[in-house]
C-alpha cells in the first residue's frame, strides 16, 4: 500500500474539516492533507443558492442515505440526505444563518462538564468565523471567511409570513444570532454576492494554493491505523481504486460528521466492542459511546393551496426559467438569489421553557424538498420543529465493508415529551397560516388538511409525513460521562494522537440550524490542535445581556 506522511491528516471536507484544514495550513512549517470521499464543488447548482431544491434529491453530491425503519413513524424509512462533496453540508443545505440559543451552550458547560464551552467562551469563535455584510457588533464579526448577508430578492410571500406571525404574537426580529432569538423575521444566509458561500468556498479555497495543504477527492477513508494506542494514520481508497495510506506524524482528525464519524470509528475497531466482534471487526479500543446518542430536529409542516401563482413553483416552466436567469447573471437579484427558507422564526410551545422550543421555516412554495408534496405552481410550506428532542438514536454499521451504507436511526419521537412539543408547533404554524395576512392569498389547507384535528389525528400525520431538518449530531459526544467519545479538547478516550472535530461531538443539540455551530467547532478545534490561546473574549454590555440567546 502506497504512503505518504503528513503532520496532519484530516477525514472529512465537510464545513468544520475545511476550517481545519485552513487554520492549519497557515503555518507553512505544517503539512496537511484533507480527504474527501466525493466529487469536487463544481455542480452549478451547488452555487446557485436556489439549487438547494435539487441537493436534497438524487446522489450527485449526497451519501444517498436512508434511515432504518423507524419505530415510532409506523415502520417507515426516511430520506436521509449527508453531503458527500467537498464543503460537506454546507454545499447542499438551505443556507440558513443561525446560532443557537446562549442556553444551549451554557447547558454543554454546567450540565454535560464541558468546561471551556459556554456561550461566553465559544462566542469569540463565532465572531470570528463571520464576514457579516450588516453587523458588527459583539454578537457578530466581519472580515472573516464566512460570508453572511441579507437575501438579494425575498419573496413577497415569505415577507407576508412575517406578517402573519406577528399577528399571532411573534415580535419581529431582525436578528436571530443578537441579543434575542425569539420573535419572527426574514433569515440571514451564508451568501456572497448572491452565491452560497460554503466552507469550501471561503475558507478552503483560497487556502488551497498553499503548498503545504494537500486536498484529495474521490477519496474515501476506510480505516484510522492505529499501533500501540495511537493514531498514526488513515487508510483510503481514491477514485483508482487502489488502496492508498497517508501517515499522520502528530494528529488524525476525524470531521466526517454526525454520520461519517462514528462510522470511521466502528470500522476502525473504536466503538462498541460486543457490536463489532460479530462484524468480524477487531476491537482496537471499547468505547460505548461511539454512535450513540445521535440527535436530529425532525419537521412536521403545513402545505397550503394557494389561490394564484403567488409562490416559487411558478418558475418550474422554461419560459421563466429563462427569466429567472437573466436576472441572475445580468443584474444579480431574482429567485435564483433565493435559499427557498426565506423566513422563519423561534417561538414557544411550553411557555416554561428556558428559551424557544420550536424554530419554523417558511418555504414560499411546495414540493422544495425531497419527500414533500408538491401543489402544481399553488402551494406554501410552512415547517415547524422542536428543537431540543430528548429522544437519542444510533448510527451502526451494518457489516465490515467501509462502503456500505450505515444503520441510521433518529429514534424520533420515542419520548412523550417530544411528540407533545412537536404537536403544539404544528398547531402554532396551524394558526400562523390562519392569521389575517395570509387570506387574501390561500385557498385551503390541503396537507394534512382540515379534518385532521386531535391530537392523535396530527401525531398520525406526522408519522407518515413529517421529514429530517437535516441537523444530525452527538454521536461522538463530547463530555466526562460514559457515554462521552471525546474530552474536553475533542481528543478520542483512550486513543492517542486522535480527535473529532465536528457536529458529533455536540453533547446536546443545539436550538437551531447546525451549519454555524459546526463552523464555531472547527475554528475552536484550530486553536486547540495547534495548542494556541482561546480568543479573547468580548467585554459583555452587561451582565442582562449575556442571558440573552445568541
């Protein structure tokens, strides 16, 4: 087998291996090799940040995944779609720009131990990451690789969304990542100048003519070598086919994601041992908790008729197709411009709760996405989720061969509790539909539709068509507990020379879209590889202000 040595080698291009990779290679005394199992970014659809309509169908740029059967959705498989393409997720998600919530990572730090990881202390990171069009405050940054903006060409229904929400009750917010999360508002998005602006593109890319940064794709890692307790390596198999091995002289980063990960680890002997035995997997390393407590939002979501062609799914016919291009390439506005999830909002269901449960995304069209139902050139989409499930699932691997496909179980609504939470944000984007703002546009409800009412009834409903929010983590879970896969600096228990740097390690799911806190990982993962100094943090307005969410 072919070798070549490296100081580092990084498994996974996805958002947070692109921000390591790039930190890295800064010092040019450092050589660094990223692997990436798919295809370099070049879809024109990847680019064009209404192209998010066709990442989540097909297997260009994505794993192809599906779930196991799911036992609490009536047995029923699940499109699963990973990125598998240089930039990972960040190439083929919606582009919605959102932190989380300041409770969230204070409750990794004072509930899980993950000292070194509250919000005061991973907010410089964000900041950092964050080249922001519209702020720069203590909340936000600009100059960084991340491009962040305003939509060009919002749709005139999603600014009826916001609305209709605050007819409700929701205030308008203009900021979801400031001092307040709650409220209603139009999403900031990772574009620049009307392109999506993955890690790929701001980080990696200008990174990639340094001569000490080696980036390969098509390249599938299939092992993590290890000799007497340590890293040394990783094994993978380019698009030629022959086994190849780039040796790791001080660390191998594992940024493969909430799905890859885990399934490196396995395959690698580091995992479960009683599971991998009966694979013929030799154990290397017993650690439980890899591949457990595996998190995800999953959407239950109104689609309504509307009553002319006031939505997206006017632009399918050719003729404005055309049009639609025109504006983009001549004047650089329009629907392509669009990420489709214009609007949205955070809001609670339990009005207990210690800071919003559920986060909706308004779709100004139907049938956007791969699995929902599409209403000719008359529909909207209205999705709702609970955004802090307490039922864990598994990633496992289904034999010893690195190229199948791994078992893949959410566990969505196991608990009571999350099938309650869910049912009461389906209610709310019920009632935001129903507010004035939207009448002189809509028809009908027409999925679920207006007959389904009970509790039961909507639960129904959600077994057969509720969907992935595309926000898999924890399944390398950072943390002192025996669960916990990775410490406090992201080390691998009980393996040298080992880390995982990405949305695995999330002790808890975050209360939001997960491609920015994924982004903060690998920048706060940059410094502790590298053994440098957090970045300072911000002097805080006051003591009220760092309560407030993100």
């Amino acid at each position: 087998m072919a070798a070549q040595a490296f100081d580092y080698v990084i498994a996974g291009a996805g958002p947070a291996g692109c921000v390591l990779a790039t930190r890295l290679s800064a010092d040019p005394s450092v050589k660094v090799l990223l692997l990436e199992a798919g295809p370099e970014d070049k879809d024109p659809y990847i680019h064009w940040p209404v192209g998010f309509y066709k990442m989540t169908s097909g297997t260009k740029n994505s794993w192809g995944y599906e779930t196991v059967p799911l036992a609490h959705l009536d047995g029923r498989r699940m499109w699963y779609p990973q990125g598998r393409v240089l930039g990972g997720g960040g190439s083929i998600n919606a582009q919605v720009f959102t932190r989380g919530n300041a409770k969230d990572y204070d409750a990794w730090a004072e509930e899980e131990g993950c000292a070194g990881w509250s919000y005061r202390e991973i907010l410089p990171y964000f900041r950092r990451a964050e080249d922001n069009e519209r702020f720069s405050n203590r909340y936000h940054g600009t100059g960084g690789p991340l491009g962040v903006s305003d939509l060009i060409s919002p749709h005139a229904m999603s600014k009826v969304f916001v609305r209709a929400a605050q007819e409700l009750g929701l205030p308008y917010n203009p900021d979801f990542n400031g001092e307040r999360q709650e409220g209603c508002g139009l999403y900031q998005v990772t574009q620049r100048n009307g392109r999506r602006c993955s890690c790929a593109i701001g980080y990696l890319r200008p990174a990639m003519a340094r001569p000490n940064l080696t980036v390969r794709t098509g390249a599938q890692a299939t092992r993590i070598v290890i000799e007497r307790g340590r890293a040394v390596g990783v094994d993978y198999v380019p698009g030629t086919g022959e086994p190849q091995h780039a040796r790791a002289e001080r660390e191998v980063l594992v940024t493969a994601g909430a799905v890859g990960s885990p399934k490196l680890l396995l395959l690698s002997g580091i995992g479960p041992a009683d599971e991998l035995r009966p694979l013929g997997i030799a154990p290397v390393h017993d650690l439980p908790g890899v591949g457990r407590n595996f998190q995800d939002h999953v959407d239950v979501y109104v689609i309504s008729e509307l009553n002319g062609p006031h939505s997206y799914n006017r632009h399918t016919r050719p003729h404005r197709q055309l049009w639609c291009a025109a504006q983009y390439y001549l004047f650089g506005c329009g629907p392509i411009t669009s990420n489709l999830a214009e609007a949205g909002g955070f809001w609670f269901v339990d009005q207990a709760a210690r800071s919003p449960d559920i986060q909706f995304h308004f779709l100004p069209g139907s049938g956007l996405e791969a699995g929902v139902k599409a209403l000719g050139e008359h529909g909207c989409t209205l999705n709702s989720c609970f955004l802090r499930p307490k039922s864990r699932g598994t990633v496992k691997l289904a034999s010893a061969d690195p190229f199948a496909a791994p078992l893949i179980d959410p566990n969505y609504f196991a608990e009571e509790h999350d099938r309650r939470i869910s049912i009461g944000g389906f209610r709310l984007a019920r009632e935001i539909m129903a507010q004035p703002a939207f009448r002189p546009f809509l028809r009908a409800e027409r999925l679920p539709g207006p007959e389904v009412k009970s509790d039961a009834e909507v639960m129904a409903y959600a077994r057969q068509h509720s969907k992935t929010d595309y926000h898999p983590v924890g399944s390398c879970k950072m943390g002192i507990d025996p669960l916990a896969v990775v410490d406090l600096e992201l080390r691998v228990h009980g393996v040298a020379g080992l880390r995982v740097c990405d949305s695995s390690i999330m002790p808890q799911l975050v209360s939001s879209n997960t491609n920015a806190p994924t982004i903060m990982i690998g920048e706060k993962a940059a410094d502790l590889v590298r053994g440098v100094a957090a970045v300072p943090e911000p002097a805080p307005a006051s003591a009220e202000a760092l309560r407030q969410v993100v």
